[in-house]
C-alpha cells in the first residue's frame, strides 16, 4: 500500500469550504487502496478523533501542527496575521512532516490546504514526489467595482499587495512552483501566474470544488412556469460577494415581471448592510432574506427555485455554483474568474465587467430573459443537472489516484534507474 503524506492546514469534518475539501481528500484518498497521513491544524481534533476512534477511515491518521499561543493569537488579530499563521504552520509542519518521513518513507507529498498558490507550502524540502494543488489565487477583483466592497476595499487592497509580496519573498510559493511534480491550479488566472515561473513544465488543472454524491438529486428536477420567476442566492455576506449587486439589479428589472429573490445566509461582514440595500433600490416587496439555514434548508431553496444569481467579485471556483447546478437550476453570474469557467452558454448567462451602470443593466436584463425565455431557461438546468455528475469529489480525486500519482511514481523510477546507469 503506497504512502501518502496530506498537507490540509484546513481539515474539518461536516464543513464546506476549505476545510470540507481538506477532509473530503483525506477520507477519499485513504478510502482508495492508499495509507494516508494527514497533516493538519489542532481546531478539529476532537471531531476527527472520534471519527477515527470509531473506526471509520482505517487507513487515515491524522497528526495535529501545534503552534505557540501567542501565534495563534496572533492569527485572529487581522489579516497579516492570518497569513503569518499559515506561514508559520507551514514550516513547522514541514518540521513534522521530515520526522515522520524517517519513520514511515512516504511515497509522495500532496499540498491541498490552504489552496492559495501565493501562500505556497514547505512540503517541497521532503525531496520527495510532490504534488502542489489544486491551488488558486491568480484571481483579483476588479477596481472598476471597488464601490462595491465599501469600507473593505482597503483590506482587499491590501490583500492583494500581500499577494504580490509573497511572490517574491515566500519560498513556498516561487520554489513549490518551480520543483513540483505536478502543479495543480483550479482557474485561468492562476494558471497565468504560475505559467511565469513555470515556463517549460507541465501545469494540470483541475476545478477545486466538488459534489457529494449525497447532495446530487437522483434525477434532473423538472420546473414549469407557474406565475412569478423565483431568484436564488446563497452564501457568506462577505464584501467580495457582492450581494448589493445582485440587489441592484434587481431593482433595474422592468417592474411588470413578477420576480422575487430569497437571500440564504446570515453570517459575514455585510450582513448589517442588507436591509439597506433592500431599501436603497425599493426592492422590498421582492426580497426575502430568510438568513442562516440549515444544510437540508438550503437543498428545499435550490429545488424550489428557479435561476441562480452569483455576482461575486472574486472567486477561485465557487462551490455554490456546483450545488444549484446539481438541482438543475441554470445560472447567472459574471464573466470573472472561476465563475466563468464553470458556467458556459449552455447552462447560464455570463455578463462582462465593464463598468458599474453597464453591469447592472446587463444583469438585469439577464433576469428579464430568463422569464421570458421559460424552455430554454428549463434546458440550460438541465444541461447543468448533467455537468454536475462530472464534478462528484470520489471522480475528481480519482485522477490523483489513477493519473497523477502513478505518474510522477513512474517518472521518479526511471529518473533513478537513469542515474544508476550513468
């Protein structure tokens, strides 16, 4: 049984996001013929303990980094501070990770978590095969819609300044890139700044947002016109999300349409701004913000819904997106970054970033299209029911398994069977 050592800074059972991905690539990958030693921070340890304790994942052991407490002080302080958690974690996970090596001889390194290509990781130091990804974090959002953001821009400007620094003086992002196996990016922007550092080498993509089998309904739903066109969104009230937008546009549609909107999520930055926003472009009678739901909530919004309306101004590969897909819902969304390469003509409305006025009026005629357009709404839900069976985390994972570790394993062998021949 082959060795694999999981970097996952993020591993939460029962979560989405970066934590869900990085247990759904631990339990997956040792549930798949291979011995996997995940390396990750102590937040979860009671939870994963007694998973483990039950005796689920026999072939999974987790080993907690621990961290001074003035550092992880530190990490709640701001977002310097988060980075420097994770750049700290990182290196001393690497310090663990050379033990452990000695003690068991890991066939290959694989960095899932954080999937930020700026922040890197230090397993590379192994000299072991080494897989980086899939990462993101090529993406920035457009300045042209900074308004957006109100008091954080300075944050996200911030952030991405802090972007560009790491690229020249965190070894884990500039060494990761130039000496892994195989480099993993999840989007086009990314892959464009990794390409700089990479000119000759090979650079996979693969999306980082995946499905349970679980979630996906058995069969595509069927939606027929029954009076007024129900809009859904979901998500973090996070400034980069940019509900004000999908409010905004909203308030742009021709008032003779019935359309109505149920915000999901109560949880973020923004959250206090909402009922500004319904005010500010007289959207009351059209909205209704329900707040944070449970997980089955959620799934009862996606299936009695009719479109879905993503307007973040950044993101890497928006699970959200994956989710309504899977309850047949087509999408509209920006043609920015991740969102733009998961929704195509054939299973939603992409619109440019032009300019503020531009964008609103495009999304809201977006909106008047999909009620005027019932069939070919209904076809674009169904064309995005059958991309979402492709995207089920087990077939995704499954090409680490199959393709990219056999690969590099292989690659490994006949570069050293070289070197012994002279």
């Amino acid at each position: 049984m082959k060795k694999v050592l999981l970097s996952a800074y993020a591993c939460l059972p029962n979560h989405g996001s970066e934590e869900g991905t990085g247990w759904t690539y631990a339990t997956t990958l040792s549930m798949n013929e291979l011995e996997v030693h995940c390396l990750t921070k102590k937040d979860g340890k009671a939870s994963i303990n007694q998973i483990l304790a039950n005796g689920f994942f026999p072939n999974l052991v987790v080993h907690y980094v621990t961290l001074p407490d003035w550092v992880d002080k530190f990490c709640n302080s701001n977002l310097i501070g988060m980075y420097f958690h994770y750049l700290y974690w990182q290196w001393s996970a690497m310090k663990l990770a050379c033990k452990l090596d000695q003690m068991h001889g890991f066939d290959f390194v694989h960095h899932v978590t954080y999937g930020s290509i700026q922040l890197g990781s230090f397993m590379y130091k192994l000299r072991k095969p080494f897989i980086f990804g899939p990462v993101g974090g090529g993406q920035r959002a457009p300045k042209n819609m900074k308004r957006y953001f109100g008091a954080y821009w300075s944050r996200e400007w911030m952030r991405d300044w802090i972007g560009i620094l790491l690229q020249y003086v965190n070894p884990g992002f500039y060494k990761a890139v130039k000496v892994a196996n195989r480099l993993v990016v999840t989007n086009l922007d990314t892959y464009a700044l990794a390409r700089k550092l990479r000119p000759n080498l090979p650079i996979d993509r693969i999306w980082d947002a995946g499905l349970s089998p679980s979630f996906l309904p058995e069969k595509p739903i069927e939606r027929y016109p029954d009076g007024a066109l129900k809009l859904l969104w979901t998500g973090r009230l996070l400034p980069r999300k940019a509900l004000e937008l999908t409010i905004q546009a909203l308030g742009e549609v021709d008032p003779s349409i019935p359309v109505t909107l149920t915000i999901v999520g109560g949880k973020g930055e923004m959250a206090e701004q909402v009922p500004q926003y319904i005010k500010r472009y007289g959207v009351q009678d059209r909205v209704n913000w329900v707040g944070h739901v449970s997980y089955q909530e959620v799934k009862n919004y996606y299936e009695k819904s009719d479109v879905f309306f993503f307007t973040s101004l950044r993101d890497s590969c928006p699970h959200q997106l994956l989710e309504a897909m899977a309850y047949s819902l087509p999408v509209v969304t920006l043609d920015l970054h991740g969102q733009a390469e998961l929704v195509d003509e054939k299973t939603g409305l992409r619109v440019k970033v032009t300019n503020e006025e531009q964008v609103v009026s495009d999304l809201a005629r977006a909106i008047e299209w999909m009620y005027t357009h019932p069939t070919e709404r209904m076809e674009m839900g169904q064309a995005g029911y059958a991309f979402a069976q492709s995207q089920v985390w087990e077939t995704k994972i499954r090409v680490f398994i199959d393709e990219i570790y056999p690969a590099i394993l292989s690659e490994t062998a006949t570069y050293s069977t070289a070197l012994k021949r002279g």
